[in-house]
C-alpha cells in the first residue's frame, strides 16, 4: 500500500484532482468528508459534541448546527481544542479502518486540506501538493464560490503559504490552467504512484 497525502490551498483545485486521481483508481479518504460523517445523528460522535457544547448547537431536526457551533469556537481557542479533541481521534480512527480495508496494493489518497499546517507530511508515503497562483486561487473564490475580495484573502491569509507547501511536496500539480492541461498531469502523477506503489515490500 502506498499512503499519499494530497493537499493544497483553498481554491488550488485539490477538490478536482481528488475526483481525477479517484476515477483512475486511487482510494479516496477525505478527511473533511469524515468529520461530517462522525457527527451525524445517532453517532457517539454527536453525543459527545452536545455533552460538550449543550443541546443548543443542534438544529430544530438534530443535526449539528454548524455555522452555530463555528460561531462558538473559532472565537475560543480552548472551546476549539475541545471540539479537535472530540472529533480529530474520531477521524483518525475512521481513516484507518478505510485504509486497511483498501488492500496490500491500493494506492490509497488521504484529502487532507491542512497537512502542511499541522505537519502531517512525514505521515505518508509521498505528499502530493496542488499549487496555483495566488491570483488564480482569488479569481476562483469570488468568481466560483461568490466570496468578496477580502473574504478570499482572510481565508487565504489564515492558511500555509504557498512555499510552505511546495517545501513538503514529493509532487507538484500545476493547477493555473484550465481543465485540459490539468488532467495529463494527473495522469503522469497517477504512473508515478503506481510505479512507486509496485516498488513497495509487500506488494504483489
């Protein structure tokens, strides 16, 4: 099994890589997909969170009131750490299960939006890193995901910077162009792995 962290700035495009890497083949664990997941209804993920925080950060149906609970602890670094402390080992031992359950040969895809900040790097195998301009990632959160202008920046500015991630990167995706030019990169990136997937003891 070859573990590979992919990663990226928001409005790098990592999102479409994942999807392009997926239909080659690769297994997909996206842990912002997982953390939704932990906290559904009926799960002791969601008990735990409502223990923590009060019945309040639920909505009228029982779900999870996110933008509610963001409300609370991105103003309170400890009430923060308490959510991590809650739903982090939930993710992580969810993300295992699917990575065992993937196979001595899959090339297994960990989404992980914010490796480079949390120095998850020496975690995988080989780090695959989406880069694009800082330009490029403005243009595609205002025009893509209506943010304003300064919006996009806070949330650009709250993140790695671009050399940050490039300084952990095995490979580099080039994503400042369009869809076409995008997609023959992932496919020389999906040989790569394969080859260094083969390469691996274990592997048959």
């Amino acid at each position: 099994m070859l573990k590979v962290g992919l990663t990226g700035g928001i409005g790098a495009g990592k999102s479409e890589v994942s999807r392009l890497l997926a239909s080659q083949g690769a297994v997909l664990i996206d842990a912002d997909k997982i953390a939704r997941e932990v906290v559904e209804p009926g799960t002791p993920g969601l008990a735990a969170v409502v223990d923590a925080f009060g019945p309040q950060i639920l909505t009228p149906e029982g779900t999870l009131d996110r933008p509610g609970l963001g409300s609370i602890v991105f103003a309170d670094s400890e009430r923060l750490a308490t959510l991590n402390s809650i739903v982090h080992p939930l993710v992580g031992a969810r993300s295992m299960e699917l990575e065992k359950a993937a196979g001595p040969d899959a090339v297994v895809i960990h989404d992980v939006p914010l490796l480079a900040e949390n120095n998850l790097a020496p975690l995988y195998d080989v780090v695959v890193v989406v880069d694009a301009s800082p330009q490029t990632q403005l243009d595609r959160l205002i025009r893509l995901r209506g943010m304003s202008e300064s919006e996009a920046r806070a949330r650009m500015a709250a993140q790695a910077t671009r050399e940050q991630r490039r300084a952990i990167a095995d490979l580099v995706i080039d994503n400042d162009g369009p869809l076409e030019i995008l997609q023959p990169q992932v496919g020389k990136v999906w040989a790569e792995l394969t080859r260094r997937a083969a390469l691996r003891p274990g592997s048959r």
